[in-house]
C-alpha cells in the first residue's frame, strides 16, 4: 500500500494525515461500482476467452436484462432466435453488434465477441467484467472491472 496524504486547510500548521488507500499495482482507486450499476459481473474464463462468444448466467440475464427488452424482442429469444444487440464499450466509448441467444442454461454473446473485446481489450482469463442495460439507449453497456495486477518487474 501506498500512503495519501490529506492536508488539512483549515489548520495550515497541522501536519498532512497518511491515509494507505493505495495499492501501487492497481494504480489509482476505482470507482466503477459505487453506485452496483454492474448488475451482470462476470470472470472470463478459457471458455469465453478461446471461443468467439461469452456465457452469461441464465439467471442474471433473465433478472437484469430480459425484463427490460420490448416484448417483441423477448418473444424472439424465446423463440430461439439470435436477437442483435449493440454493446458500448464505456471504456473506449465504442459500439459493436453482437448477437445474444438463449443456449440451455446459460445466454450467449456472439458474433464479434472474440474480435471487438478479447483481440481489441486483450482481455485474460481471469479478468472481470460488468455487464448492464441501458434503457434510455436501448443497449448493453461493458467494461473491464477488475485486472489482475501486472508482475513488476526489477
């Protein structure tokens, strides 16, 4: 941990308070989730990483996202229908049309999965990220939420 300081303006003569609130491999803290705006938080896996399409669980996206469809649009994926979907990248501010499709147990994402976020993102095994619908776009938002830290090397 790395200390910060807080200096304390009010008391010019006070000296600064060391607060450790750092990790010096994660960099700087992360607010991503302060508001639990990543309803979907997903480790990737070889599975997703190694194969052009991501699995979601069944149960987050039946909570967080098909509830939030238009019913023609719920009515195809019950049909077993691959429905389009954008996905912003908030990290990149960049969209891209994957397909999402009811697969048994699980949903997918596909067409575009391998080279719009793992080639792109270079994104590991390991890794998490958070997935949430926008309602007011009428889209899936994503980003990386946690990366394992880099090795420093000396």
């Amino acid at each position: 941990m790395r200390p910060t300081l807080f200096f304390d303006f009010l008391n010019p003569e006070a000296p600064p308070i060391a607060i450790n609130i750092r990790d010096d491999n994660n960099g700087p803290p992360r607010f991503r989730d302060l508001m639990r705006q990543w309803p979907i938080k997903k480790v990737l896996t070889a599975r997703d990483i190694n194969y052009s399409q991501v699995v979601m669980p069944r149960d987050q996206v039946e909570d967080f996202i098909l509830p939030k469809l238009l019913p023609d649009e719920q009515d195809s994926l019950n049909r077993g229908e691959q429905f389009p979907i954008t996905v912003r990248d908030l990290d990149t501010m960049t969209e891209y049309q994957l397909r999402l499709w009811e697969n048994g147990s699980s949903y997918v994402l596909t067409s575009g999965w391998s080279s719009s976020f793992v080639r792109r993102r270079a994104l590991q095994v390991g890794e998490e990220v958070g997935l949430s619908w926008d309602e007011r776009l009428r889209m899936l938002r994503f980003t990386v939420l946690n990366r394992p830290p880099v090795p420093r090397q000396e």
